[in-house]
C-alpha cells in the first residue's frame, strides 16, 4: 500500500521526532544523571515527553525547511 502524498509529511516528522527524541533523550540522560537503576524508566519517560513536543513543531518547522531550501538549490518549491 502506497503512502498518500498528504500524508507524507506528518510522517517524515514522525520518524524523525521518534529518532531525535529517543536520541538525544538518552545522550543527555547518560551524561547528566549516569547510569543509575532507573536508567531505562527515566530515559522512556523522557524520549516519550520530548516525542509529544518535538513532533508538531516538526510538521509545522520541515515544510517551511524544505522550501527554502528547494528555492535556494533553484527547484520549484511545492
């Protein structure tokens, strides 16, 4: 099954957040807390609260991305 185009998007936003978030989430958490027992439950809940802020800002922040930068590579921008 093919993704429709209105769709696509929202998804790219999607799997980039859960990357990031995820990511970064554990980064920061290692560096600034260690690895103590509750690691994995502090690093969830904070990849999880970080997922629900970063992915709305992502599918209002990458369109305007990347028309600017189709514009700056000379491409029609959609």
């Amino acid at each position: 099954m093919a993704l429709p185009p209105k769709l696509i998007g929202p998804t790219i936003s999607s799997i980039t957040g859960l990357i990031t978030s995820t990511s970064m989430s554990f980064v920061g958490l290692a560096l600034n807390y260690g690895f103590q027992p509750d690691f994995t439950w502090r690093w969830l809940k904070a990849a999880a609260t970080s997922y629900v802020l970063v992915v709305p800002m992502l599918i209002v922040v990458i369109p305007r991305i990347q028309r600017f930068v189709m514009r700056q590579a000379g491409l029609p921008a959609r």
